[in-house]
C-alpha cells in the first residue's frame, strides 16, 4: 500500500504525509494538530517564508492574526515537537 500524500496549503507542493508539519486552528489560534478536528499541512521550507502569516490568518478565518510573532511561534512549536 502506498504512503499517503498530502498538499501544504502555502506552496501548495505535494509530498508524503510524514514530510509535512500537521496543524490545527482552535479558538483563532494556531496549534499541533490535537487527534481531532480540521488541520492543514504546512512544508519545513514555508515555515521560513515571510507571506505565511496572511495564509495562516486565511485559513483560521481571523484578520487580527496577521503579526511576525506568528512565523517565530510555529518555529517554536516545530522544535518542541
């Protein structure tokens, strides 16, 4: 059986599942993807990329969430596991 593939919503780049960082939106805020609910998948190489935060702020419905804190807050996440 194949791996399964997914897209990351930035680049819109397809790649193996296990490739990619899974992430979830609760209560307007970003976070790991918690075993329930809607997530999207995000590459390692757009985690860097500066127009990120409007992407994320599309895809959590939120207009206020559109600061530079939010690039260093997935890092921040991504090391910690």
């Amino acid at each position: 059986m194949s791996d399964p593939v997914r897209m990351c919503i930035h680049c819109r780049g397809r790649y193996l599942q296990a490739q990619l960082i899974r992430l979830q939106c609760q209560n307007n805020q970003i976070q790991p993807f918690q075993g329930y609910g809607r997530s999207f998948y995000l590459c390692h190489s757009c985690i860097h990329d500066k127009k990120l935060a409007k992407r994320l702020a599309k895809q959590c419905n939120n207009k206020t969430y559109l600061t530079i804190e939010l690039g260093e807050h997935i890092k921040e996440m991504v090391a910690n596991g």
